[in-house]
C-alpha cells in the first residue's frame, strides 16, 4: 500500500510541477543531488546524516549538528531537505559539509542513496518517517535516531489499519521523543523501553543559543529606544493575522509595531503597506537611509512608525525589543515558531489552530502565550496586556521560565555517540 501511495504521491508531484514553481525547484534539486552527492563524496569518508523535511525540522536538528561538529571534527555532515522552504534558505549552511535534497523514497532511490554516501549514523527529525529510506539503512545495520519526534494516537501507527507501514518503526535504532505520551504510545505497539528516551524538544535548545547569539541590530534598538511606547513584534504573519494586528496598531497611536511576515514578496509587502495608516517604512530601506544619512552628515529621516522586516533572518533577534510578540499561523497552516519568541521572556499571542505543537499547549497552560480566536478577543488580549504591567510581566516570565526549564535535549541526545 505504502508503494502504490508512494507511486501516485511522486506521479501527482510531476504533474503538479507544471503548474507550481516550488515543485519543479524540489524536483530539479532532487536529480541534481545524484551528481553533487557522488562529485562531494568519497572514498574514506565518515559521513553522519541529518534529515530535516523543512526549516523548522532543521532548527531541530541544528543543536545537534553544532554539538556533533564540536565533538567528532573529523566527521563530515550530511543534511537533506524534502522541501524547497527549507534547502533554499539553507543550502550554504556553514554547519554542514554537504546540503542537498533527499530524492522520493523508492526502493531505487533509498538502495542507491544509501549506497553512495554509506552514512556511520542517521538522525531522522521529527516526523520523518521514509520507510524504503529506513530500511535500507537498516539492512546496511547503520544505526538510525529519530529525534525529537512526537506521537499522536491518531497518526497511522497506532490504527488497527496501518498497511505494514508501522513496520518502519522497527528500522529506528531509538526514539528521543518530546513527551511521555510518546513513549506510552511506542510502548503500546511493543517497542521497548530501552529503545525510547523522553528528552524534550532540541528547538528548547536552538532557541537559547539564539538568544545567546542574538545578532546586534543598532538601528533597531536605536528605534526602538526612540519613544517609550510599548513595541508589538509580529512573527510569521499571514493575512489573517495581519487582519487582526493593522487595525489595531491604526488606532492605538501609543502602540508602534514591527511586523516579518511569513511571505516576504513585493506583492505581499505592498498589501501590508497600503493597509497602514499610520508611518511605516521597510527594515532594509530605513536601515540604508540611517547610514547614508550617518555617513553624510546629514540629519537622520524621520522615524516610522511602524518596521516592515523585508528580509529573512533577522526575526529571531528582533524579538528581543518587543514588549509583547504575536506568532502567526494560527488562523490557517497552524502556529509557527512560538519558543522563538517566548525565549525573550515576554507573552505571546497565538491564534487557535495550535494543538498539534506542544510547546504552544504547555505555553498557554503555563499562562506564557494567550490564544485568540477573533478580533474581538485580539483586542481585548493585546489591551490587557498593553494595560496592566504586573499581568505583562507575569505572563512574560512565565513564558521564559518554560523555556529555560525544557531546554537541555541536545546534551541528553548527543552524548550518545553515533558511532
């Protein structure tokens, strides 16, 4: 079943790309990874693999290959993306040797992918389950990790119908799971306890050190120490998140706002724009203005209002000059990066699609990010919070307490050595 699924899934990709620029990316960069994997590989090799589906799964993993790459120098890293959002962004990783795609899970491709880079080790993020990838490298006894993955009782696995696919499971060498409703549903289908670790969430600890390692952004802090009004940081933002945030910030004048939507294009960003009502000017381009006016002598431009982020990259470190941040997604493909913020130690707002990510459930149990579900409540929340100090500051500790408490996955995976 898993075969034919797997047929169709790769003939419909094909189809699709004559339709979808993203697809023919991820198909083009697929058949070049043959050509690159062979020329970058080679005889004598020590080769550690990491495979991340996208750029969240490679957070994940990024811990680990930093802890790796201090430990065993002489190991070369190996990191494949399934998806373009991920490689295109990553592909000059400096904390690996090789980036490239990972090729449809065949039984072709798995055999000879296998073959080609004969990996000492895997780990396999999250919820990377490639079953012919799996058990080839079961078969070539390499051992395989799957870390920080999380179960739900409602995946495949754990029906009574799961067509053998449940049988990759078998491949997986140990589980470093977030949860113990993990190990509780790995145990049900009789995979030993010796073989799963509860460790939390690496992204705990890929947070921290981007806290520690925050970039400086002079002309940020300068702006943002320009007044003393509160500063809301918006993250990821999609248009229904934008819909609740802009008329907010157009009506309350003590608010300013910085705002990295999830899609940075010229279309998007111009639709942004036009909605505000109040001054807002791009990061890049008002960053510019400051150093030509700098360099000049002149006087600096007029301070905007509101920061339009135009660029990928710099969010992470942005949090820090917000008094409260909003995580977009939560109205449509679900939450996105929530520790990402809450590391500053300050609230965050999220919309309700965010179940399925257990650091934003403990984050609104702990009382360190609040879930809004329309305008109304949007308003009321941001209010509240803009209003009263001690709940601001409350809630923020909260948040930063939980994600202090959780790092520490990194160090419990690594030190079991993969080779």
């Amino acid at each position: 079943m898993y075969q034919v699924a797997l047929f169709f899934y790769t003939l419909g990709a094909h189809i699709a790309s004559l339709f979808s620029k993203k697809v023919r990316t991820m198909l083009k960069g697929q058949l070049r990874a043959w050509h690159y994997l062979k020329k970058n590989i080679h005889e004598g090799d020590r080769i550690v693999w990491f495979h991340a589906a996208s750029l969240g799964e490679f957070e994940q993993g990024r811990p680990l290959m930093e802890r790796l790459r201090r430990q065993q120098p002489d190991v070369r890293i190996l990191l494949t993306f399934f998806s373009p959002s991920g490689y295109e962004v990553r592909k000059n990783y400096k904390g690996a040797d090789l980036v490239c795609y990972l090729p449809f899970d065949t039984r072709v491709n798995a055999y000879s992918f296998v073959h080609i880079v004969k990996p000492e080790a895997a780990y396999f993020i999250k919820y990377e389950f490639w079953y012919n990838y799996l058990h080839s490298l079961h078969k070539k006894q390499v051992p395989v990790y799957s870390v920080s993955s999380i179960f739900r009782p409602g995946q495949i696995f754990f029906r009574r119908f799961h067509f053998g696919y449940r049988k990759c499971l078998s491949f997986i060498t140990h589980f470093y799971v977030q949860n113990e409703e993990s190990r509780d549903l790995l145990a049900g289908i009789g995979i030993t306890d010796d073989r799963i670790t509860v460790a939390g969430d690496t992204r705990f600890d890929r947070v921290v050190d981007i806290q520690q390692q925050a970039r400086p952004l002079p002309i940020v802090e300068q702006w943002a120490h320009e007044r003393e009004d509160h500063i809301l940081v918006c993250g990821s933002t999609w248009p229904p998140d934008e819909s609740l945030i802009i008329p907010y910030f157009n009506t309350h004048p003590d608010l300013r706002l910085i705002m990295a939507p999830h899609v940075v294009s010229e279309e998007h960003l111009l639709k942004i724009e036009r909605q505000m009502e109040r001054p807002v000017a791009r990061l890049s381009q008002y960053v510019q203005q400051c150093h030509n006016a700098q360099e000049q002598g002149n006087p600096q431009p007029p301070v905007p209002e509101a920061l339009l982020v135009d660029s990928y990259g710099l969010l992470s470190s942005i949090y820090r000059y917000g008094q409260v941040a909003y995580v977009g997604g939560g109205f449509g493909v679900g939450i996105h990066n929530v520790p990402e913020a809450a590391v500053y130690g300050i609230p965050v707002i999220i919309g309700p699609r965010n179940k399925k990510f257990q650091e934003a459930v403990d984050l609104l149990a702990c009382g360190g990010a609040l879930q809004v579900d329309d305008e109304e409540s949007f308003n009321a929340t941001l209010t509240h919070l803009l209003t009263d100090e001690a709940y601001r500051l409350s809630a923020g500790h909260s948040a930063g307490t939980y994600i202090s408490s959780h790092a520490g996955a990194a160090d419990i995976i690594m030190p079991v050595k993969p080779l």
